[in-house]
C-alpha cells in the first residue's frame, strides 16, 4: 500500500493544505479532493468558476524531424487536421484496440508535440513512444517539470484575462504567454464542459500563477476545487474517465469515442482491432444511465434488463448535483438502445434507470 510519504507532491501541495483540503491519490500524487465540499465546488464552477490544480496529469515531448508525423503514426487521432497552436484529443492503444491512454497533444510545430496524459500511465505512453522512436526523434518524460492549473466555469475568461493572460481563441487552440517573465501556455480545454482554461505552468512559478488566479477571481466568486467536483462535473458531461469507461480492454469503438480516430489514416497503433471490430459492430457499448427514481449508482454495479438478466455493468456513477439525481456510464449489451429502461443492482436493490444519451445536462458556452 502506497503512503502518503511515497506519494508524488503538486508544487502547490502547501497551498493546498493551508486551504483546508482533503487529499487523496490521483496516479500515484497525493492531490486535492475537496475543499469546502464537491457539490459547493461543483456547483461554482457551473455558476462562476472554480480553479483545480490537475498537476498529476502527465507531460512528454516529442521532438526533432518529423516529430508530427510519428505521433501521427503512433496515436489515433489525425493529428494532420489540426495546425500548429491547436490542440487534439487523442488514444494509445494497443493492438487489440484497448485504450493504454487517452491524452491532449498540443502541436508547437512539425517537429514539437507536446503531450498530456494521464499521471498513472505517462511511463507507459512514453516508453511506447520512446521504443519505436525514428532516428532524429526524441521522447521525453516530463512529467515532474510543470504545473497544470485548469480555470473552468462561466467567469472563466475575466480571471484569466485579469492576470495578463491570453483569451478568447477557440476551442482546443492554446497560446504561450509571459507571465512575471516565464512562459505559460493557455489552452481553451477543460474536463467539465464549461468554458475554461487549461495553464501548463513551470513549477517554480506554479504557486504565484496560483495565487494571482484566487486573488483576481475573487470578485467573480472563484473557488479552488478539487478532483471529486472534477469527477462529477465531466461525469454529467458523459466525458470517459480512463481505468473506467476506457482501458486496455474497452475499446473508442466500445466507448463511442470513434470520432477520436482517425479512420481514413493509413495507420495507427490497434489500427486493425479497431477497423475489424467497427466493421461487425461492437457486442457492447458505453451508455448514459438516468435515474428515473432516487438510486445513485457507482462503479461495477450490475445492470439488468427488467427481467433480472444482466447487460453490463456501471463503469461511472454519482449523484448529478445539477440534476439532483443519480447519473452513469455504463458498459451493455449492444442490444440495449436509448429509450430503454434498465434496472441497477443498488445494494440488493433493483433501481430503476432510462438509457439515455450523455451528456445528462445543457451546458451554454459562452464564446467569445
């Protein structure tokens, strides 16, 4: 068992402890949870803004000649539709077509990608990368040199703006910026489906980006926040969670994450997994789960048709505190549609659940 002495430390960890924060492991980091509550956390930056440090996430750069096009090469996504100074959602995956990880890669330029993945599995994503790396190409981890701060929520723009930082491009596109005489890149990105801002921050000026962000968004009611409103913010956006709703054995074809591949590549690692299987369809299929009474499902419940047969199981699962009521992701039966109404074993409970499409509720970004 992990001790919070071998746990990896934010360089905001202090910061953290003076602003009364719950901890918890994130990746093997020892990261905030929550601060004065997740449904308070969550609900400001659905209302406001809130500002999580997500420093755990992982970093690696991949540089030299033709950088672009190996990434291109290795990861799912067609890292060819996007220009430098925009970023892609993309997938590792393995030769049966399982998720290692999802991860941001930011473009630089021909021969500079930046990469995000997550904490627990940046060794493997750059160990792969590193092993069928072309002479001139360097993969490098990272991950303990930066800070990653992400400003999300309607106010999102002002706080950013009030501390002399770059706003207003679009979604998915990043800018590097000076601030107090260190480069941070701004990028449009985010986990809650909220306007926002993703900062990648050097870690020595980590805690002055930190407390310019609090003492600037107090006027618009920032809050910190911590990873379990991060949880289920994305969670009512219907947005994966990798180790649950993708991993090495569920597949983006599984996931209704295709739009995540690039298909008209001519190759990628799983390449041809993932070809076959989107060719027969799938035998299960993640789903969005409402609650049509008061259960609140978590992970690994069983789910089942009305009848007592089981069709997968909870991969996801809170209580939604917009909805007010209990929300999942689940892994089922290709049989099961939207429409249909399931039940989730909830304690030896059979609760009842309509099988919906996420994401659970509206969000109106504002665009600049």
């Amino acid at each position: 068992m992990t001790t919070s002495h071998e746990l990896k430390k934010s360089p905001l960890h202090e910061r953290h402890v003076a602003l009364g924060a719950k901890f918890a492991e994130f990746g093997g980091w020892e990261m905030p949870l929550e601060y004065a509550g997740v449904v308070a956390e969550h609900t400001a930056v659905r209302t406001s803004v809130g500002v999580f440090d997500v420093s755990h996430l992982g970093k690696a750069t991949v540089k030299g000649a033709g950088a672009a096009a190996y990434v291109n090469a290795c990861l799912s996504n067609d890292l060819g539709k996007i220009a430098p100074g925009q970023a892609q959602y993309t997938l590792c995956c393995n030769e049966r077509g399982g998720v290692v990880d999802d991860l941001i890669a930011y473009l630089h330029a021909d021969d500079d990608v930046f990469l995000i993945p997550n904490a627990a599995n940046t060794a493997e994503v750059v160990r792969l990368l590193q092993a069928d790396a072309p002479a001139g190409v360097e993969v490098t981890n990272v991950h303990d040199d930066y800070a990653i701060l992400a400003v999300q929520g309607t106010k999102s723009d002002e706080v950013v703006a009030a501390i002399g930082l770059p706003i207003g491009h679009d979604y998915m596109a990043f800018a590097t910026a000076d601030f107090n005489g260190t480069p941070v890149v701004v990028c449009r990105t985010g986990y809650t489906g909220e306007r926002g801002y993703e900062l990648v921050v050097p870690n020595a000026a980590a805690p002055a980006v930190f407390d310019a962000l609090l003492e600037a968004g107090e006027q618009y009611g920032i809050v910190p926040a911590g990873l379990g409103a991060r949880d289920t913010l994305r969670t009512e956006m219907g947005y994966p969670l990798h180790g649950q709703d993708i991993s090495p054995d569920i597949t983006p074809v599984q996931a209704r994450s295709g739009w995540a591949v690039g298909w008209k590549k001519e190759h990628f690692w799983g390449d041809a997994a993932l070809r076959a299987e989107k060719e027969r369809g799938p035998a299960r299929i993640l789903r969005g789960l409402r609650a049509a009474g008061r259960g609140i499902p978590r992970p690994h419940m069983a789910v089942l048709d009305q009848a007592g047969t089981a069709l997968g199981e909870v991969t996801s699962g809170t209580f939604s505190p917009t909805l007010k009521k209990g929300v999942a992701l689940a892994l089922l039966d290709a049989t099961v549609k939207e429409g249909d109404q399931v039940t989730v074993d909830i304690r030896g409970r059979q609760e009842l659940f309509d099988v919906v499409k996420p994401p659970f509720v509206t969000v109106h970004v504002r665009e600049a």
